[in-house]
C-alpha cells in the first residue's frame, strides 16, 4: 500500500477520505485524527472496521495525490491524476479562502486575454478534475462569477484544480502577485511544469 511521505504537512486537498461504508466523506486536520474519527463513527454505528483500516485510509488519500507526495509508488512512471472524486465542501473552502484573500488584496486582475491563456492551460492538464466534485461546479460557477466579476467564454470546461482544490474558473483572473503570494509549497510541488501557476511563482513568466 501507498503511504504519505511527509504526514506533518497538508497533502493537496488536505486529509479527507470517502467512506462508502458510511456514506459520507470524512475530513481532519492530521491523519491520525482522520483516521480516528472513520474508525470510531464506524463502531458507533456498529460497522466493521478493516484490519489494518488506519493503511487502508492513507492509500486512499495517496491515490489522489502526485509522486512527490507519495512513498511506495514507481517514481520513474508518469502518474496519471486519480478520478476519485474530491468533496465539494474542499473545493469551496479553499476557492473561498483564495477568493477572500484576493478581494483584501485589492482584487487586481489580468486581462481577458491573459485569463483565457491561462485556461486554455487547465484545460489541457490532467488535474482540471473530472470528477464527481465537479457535478456540482456547475452550480459553483455563478457563485465564482460575482466574487470575481470576471467570465471566461472557458467556463464550462474549467474544473477543479487538483494541486490546489481551488476552482480553476476563479484562479485564472488574479494578478501575478497574489498568484504568489496564495500558492503554498505543498501545492506548487504537485503543480506540473506546464502550469501557469508554478511558471508565475517560478519566475518563468
């Protein structure tokens, strides 16, 4: 099985894990402490807990997570993006963490131009999640449209971001400075080298 390589720090997307026996997605700050409560709901509700159920949860997490991220996994393979979904309370936590510090930031945006390059790029990467969070993108992107003010005609095909559980339909629009300044380590070292983003905070571009 799959295990975290650096369990002190936040994977993207942070510790979250579907349990279908459950039915509901289960979300904590640590591993130990997400691996406690799926363990002690299950008991409550008198279901079975695995054998070596704590392994069972953190190889689920790594599924979704690239190879710098994860110990156990040939390194030298290209790891395709997994399609497990990613909860949509995630995506609009983080989207709204990232939206909120940019409004106080001053709200600069590129342009037009500029923001749709940027999601001619997402489109094209792997981590634009398609997936079961996104059935409910849809629903998402009025809510983006009036903290950004900002369309793309790329809308319908940008998802979620699976570096940064940021939704891609608002990301696109901020200006280089708080690109930089909103982009953790964790999230840059799971971005690929073709996205905008890591290019921004690399000084690439």
């Amino acid at each position: 099985m799959l295990t975290i390589k650096r369990k002190h720090e936040s994977p993207p997307g942070g510790y979250w894990y579907h349990d279908d026996a459950l039915a509901m997605d289960l979300m904590a700050n640590t591993l130990n402490q997400l691996i406690e409560k799926a363990t002690g709901l299950r008991k409550l509700n008198d279901l079975e807990v695995p054998e070596g159920f704590g392994a069972i949860i953190e190889d689920a997490i790594c599924q979704h997570l690239p190879n710098s991220f994860v110990v156990g996994r040939d390194e030298t393979a290209q790891h395709q993006w997994a399609k497990a979904y990613m909860p949509l309370s995630v995506v609009k936590v983080a989207t709204e963490i990232f939206l909120t510090g940019w409004r106080n930031s001053g709200r600069h945006v590129v342009s037009v131009e500029e923001a749709d390059r940027r999601a001619d790029v997402c489109i094209a990467c792997d981590g634009n999640r398609v997936n079961k969070a996104c059935l409910g993108c849809r629903g998402l992107i009025s809510w983006v449209r009036q903290w950004t003010q900002r369309k793309s005609t790329r809308d319908d095909a940008l998802l979620v971001c699976n570096a940064c559980a940021i939704m891609n339909a608002a990301h696109i629009h901020a200006d280089e400075k708080w690109t930089r300044r909103s982009t953790n380590a964790e999230s840059l070292a799971a971005m690929p080298e073709t996205c905008w983003k890591k290019q921004i905070c690399k000084g690439v571009q």
